[in-house]
C-alpha cells in the first residue's frame, strides 16, 4: 500500500498466536488477515448504518434487539410454550411482549388455518342452503334433500361455530395464562 498509514492494537500472547495460526490457516499473513478483518467490519458497519436509514425510513424496527436474561427453569417453560405453539422461542416471547403493550390477542399460523378451514367449511354449507332456498322458492322440488338433510347441515355449522369460538377463548385464555388449552 503506497499511501496507506499503520494501524496497530495490543493483545495477549495468546491472542496474537492464535490470530497467526488463523492467518496462516487461511494462507494470509496477519497483516493481511487483519486488514481483511478491517475491511469487512467496515463495509458490515457501512452496511448497517444504511440499513439503519432505511428501516427509521420506513418506521421498522426490525433491526432492534433486545437481550433478556431467564433463569434456567423459566427458559424450559419458554421453550415449551413455544413449542406447543409451534414457534421458536425468540418469537414466541416477541409476540407475547406484543400482545401484552399492544392489547392484543395474536392467532398462531396452526390456529388461524384451522379456523380458515372451518370458514370454508361454513361457506360450503352456505352454498348448498342458498341453491336449496332458490329451488324452493321458484317451487321446485329439492331431490333426495329433505328435512334431516338440511337440519344435518345446520348442525354442522352449528358445531363449526361453537368450536370456533371454543377456539378463540381458548386462545385469549392461553395467552393470559401462559398455557395452551384444547378446545372442549
């Protein structure tokens, strides 16, 4: 480097030997391994500060991290929790810091698929009760439809809308209490 300037740090022994079989390791010399290092951590820390504009840009704050000790016990029921969710735990604690500053009662993916299916389920039913009213209505006769099928349906949905609303309760509950309940 013709114009470059020296840039030097203080170590331990057993750092500067350990750098220099990580240099050599890599076939660099340690001057060239610590420049590389320096490269890197400045291009890293350019990077960053532009990410940094972007996402106070945009108002995330993705970038943001916080660092919370647990006792041993308390991650164990972390991690369970999480679990029987089906989220990693560092999720699982962001939706629940959420949920708590927020007021709000969040809908794991499992959950909210399982209600999406209920509501297509409902919908289908729907369906066949509107082209079953119509067909009465123009004075039609409804084949093989009788009463026992259409209160079979009823029932159906009446079902679906009962363990829906089990579903959410459910939800809201283990979200106050820390514990998944199953739906009665």
């Amino acid at each position: 480097m013709g114009n470059g300037t020296h840039l030097a740090t203080w170590v331990t022994p057993d750092m500067k030997e350990r750098f220099a079989a990580t240099a050599r390791h890599l076939g660099l010399s340690d001057s060239a391994l610590l420049r590389r290092m320096i490269e890197l951590t400045l291009r890293s820390a350019d990077a960053a500060s532009l990410e940094g504009a972007v996402a106070s840009d945009e108002g995330t704050a993705r970038a943001s991290r916080l660092t919370v000790r647990l006792r041993p016990e308390d991650q164990m029921l972390l991690a369970e929790r999480a679990a029987a969710r089906g989220m990693a735990p560092a999720t699982y604690v962001s939706v629940l810091a959420r949920s708590h500053l927020r007021s709000l009662t969040p809908l794991p993916k499992e959950e909210l698929l399982a209600l999406k299916r209920a509501v297509a389920e409902l919908s289908a039913i729907g369906r066949n009760l509107n082209q079953i009213a119509r067909v009465a209505s123009q004075g039609g006769r409804t084949a093989a439809i009788g009463r026992e099928e259409v209160r079979a349906m009823l029932r159906v949905a009446e079902a679906l809308r009962y363990h829906m609303k089990a579903l959410l309760r459910a939800n809201e509950r283990s979200w106050s209490s820390g514990h998944a309940e199953a739906a009665h």
